[in-house]
C-alpha cells in the first residue's frame, strides 16, 4: 500500500463517518470528490 491509498482510506473513512454523525459538512464530501478522482487517476495511469 502506497501513501496515497492509505490517505484515499482515511478521507474515505472519515466521509463515512462525517455522513453519519452530520459532522464537517461540504468540507467532507469535497475531500472525498478529491480522493476519488485521484483513486480514478491511478486506475487509469
């Protein structure tokens, strides 16, 4: 696992979390739109 992916999991798990507890608001789902386009980068590259 690269750092990159561990940070991908912990936005990833900190969204969820964030969803659940209505904790971060648009600051979360901007850093999970963030950590899913570079996860889609490194699929594609």
């Amino acid at each position: 696992m690269s750092i990159l992916d561990i940070i991908i999991l912990i936005l990833i798990i900190s969204w969820l979390g964030g969803f659940s507890l209505r904790l971060g608001g648009g600051l979360i789902h901007l850093l999970l739109v963030v950590a899913l386009i570079v996860l889609v980068f490194r699929l594609l590259s």
